[in-house]
C-alpha cells in the first residue's frame, strides 16, 4: 500500500514560522511534524510515500531525501508556488499513487493514530479518519452513523486529516486549483463516504499557538 503525506501548504497562520521554514518540518518533541508521519507509517508496514511539496519544499527533500534512512521509499510531487489545494495536489500526485487505494494524511496533525487500523479494503469511494470536535471546529465536519459519513446528523465529528482513498474518487478531476471538502460533500451526499471514530491523541497544528501547546503537553 502506498501512502502520500500532504506538505505542500504554505502555513499563512504559522506565520513568521513558515517565512524561512516549511510547516511540515517546524517540530514537535524535538522532531519535525513530517518525520513523526514517516516514522508512523512505516511502524505499519508502508513501503512507499508520496509527499507534495511546495513553498520551500527543496528543504522536505534534503531532510527526508529518498527516505531509505527510513525504511521506505520515498517520491516526491513538487507543486512550486502553485496553490492547489489538498484535492489538486493528490490529483496532481495520481500517476505516482497507483490504481489500487491509498493512504493520504496531512502533514500538520499530531497524533499517535496506527495506520495499521485503516480498512483492509475500501467498500466506499473513501474513508475517513473522525476524531472528536476540537475548539475551532465545534460544529464538527460530518456525522457518523453505523460507519456512513452524511453531511447531517447528530453525532458529528471532525476530520482528521487521515483518509483513504480510491483512485476512482478523483475521477474526472481537472488538474488544477481543487479543494477536497465539496468532493467529500458530494461523496457523502451519494452514501459512498464511510469513517471510523478515532478517539486516541490527535492535534492540529494549524497556529504557532497550537504548536506551543502540542510541545507543551503529550499530544
């Protein structure tokens, strides 16, 4: 199974963090925000990666460089200044990621998730990873019943930035500027979007605040 790790993000609010540093390699415990994700992916037996990079990105290849340092093989999908958003860039990302589903997880999260516990198959167009409303998304993203996504609900819960995926989600995407949440709308929509309820360390490091309290605490 491959897995693509999502760094290509500017980090405007982790600004003046990011002016000389890209996000995915500010730390966390001492280590980068992306090497927790490498490290974690392949405790679960991932062979491959795919990593979008962008705004400084030549900085991602010189620390990660082909990943064997790692245990894994390591391709990277440079998107320059370009800004396409999360689901442009796994598009862009397609002709390395193969025809059968795929990992995908955002750079900056913290969590201790194991990937290990990700569907042995996809039964939908993708799945998705939900953990419970953090402070700046108390209305949560979607609600979750018997492992069906809908867009309403009453037990709703945030998206983690961990998903899986099918190829065939991204069918008929134009290469470009595309953000993934009207796709997963339309995929849930159409009751063809399941998920799991992660109740485990999560953390979003979207603010230098957020990153001061993950160095902080134990997430």
């Amino acid at each position: 199974m491959i897995a693509m790790i999502l760094a290509a993000g500017r980090g405007e609010r982790m600004r003046p963090l990011t002016d000389s540093i890209p996000k995915p390699l500010l730390e966390v415990k001492g280590k980068p925000l992306i090497v927790h994700h490498v490290e974690r992916l392949v405790s679960a037996g991932i062979k491959t990666i795919v990593i979008n990079t962008g705004h400084l990105g030549s900085q991602i290849h010189q620390r990660l460089g082909t990943g064997e340092s790692f245990g894994v093989s390591i391709n990277y999908s440079d998107e320059g200044e370009a800004l396409l958003e999360t689901a442009g860039g796994i598009v862009k990302a397609l002709p390395l990621l193969g025809n059968a589903p795929f990992i995908v997880t955002n750079a900056d999260i913290v969590t201790d998730f194991d990937y290990s516990l990700l569907p042995d198959q996809l039964v939908s167009d993708a799945h998705l990873v939900m953990v419970d409303n953090p402070k700046h998304n108390t209305n949560g993203d979607f609600a979750l019943q018997q492992n069906q996504l809908r867009n309403e609900g009453q037990h709703r819960l945030t998206y983690s930035g961990i998903g899986f995926f099918s190829p065939l989600f991204f069918k008929g995407c134009v290469p470009g500027r595309l953000p993934l949440a009207p796709l997963l709308r339309q995929s849930a929509q159409g009751g063809k979007l399941t998920g799991q309820h992660f109740k485990g360390k999560w953390r979003d490091i979207g603010t230098p605040e957020r990153l001061k309290e993950a160095n902080k605490n134990n997430a």
